[in-house]
C-alpha cells in the first residue's frame, strides 16, 4: 500500500495507483480531471521519486519539478508528502 499525505491527513492506496481520488478526498480540488486546467495542481515536498513520469499533459502545463496534477499522477509505491 502507498501512502498519500496532504497538508497533514493522510490516506492509503493499493500500490500502482493514480492518486486523484485519494487527494480529492483529502481535500484538493479537482475541476476538468484530464490535466488540461491546473486546479489540481499540488507542490511534493517528499516522495517525488515514488511517482511515474509526468504525463504529457503535465509536460505541457510547464510545471515545476516538484509540481504534479493530482488527477494525472501515479503512484508506485511508498509515500507521498504533499500540499494544496
């Protein structure tokens, strides 16, 4: 199980994941779900390695490196320190 960690709360995941759900329920916002308006965007502050590649739609919104669209990211495994 991988774990996901929002501004404090936290919540778990089977393994392999997309981690929209998990960070819709603990709070981020989501809006078009296809990575296309950036609502969900949040900041890693750990964990960065234990997600899958930035999808193209993540590319193409020019993100920080520790920026990910919570409705596009996978999670491997472990555990993910993230905030809104």
């Amino acid at each position: 199980m991988a774990t996901i960690i929002i501004d404090g709360q936290q919540k778990e995941i089977p393994d392999g994941s997309p981690i929209m759900d998990a960070c819709e329920d603990l709070g981020v916002p989501m809006g078009c779900r296809a990575g296309q308006c950036g609502i969900c965007m949040i900041t890693v502050r750990e964990g960065l390695e234990n997600l899958d590649p930035k999808t193209g739609e993540e590319q193409d919104m020019g993100l920080e490196d520790n920026q990910r669209l919570a409705c596009q990211a996978v999670i491997r495994s472990g555990t993910l320190i993230a905030e809104y």
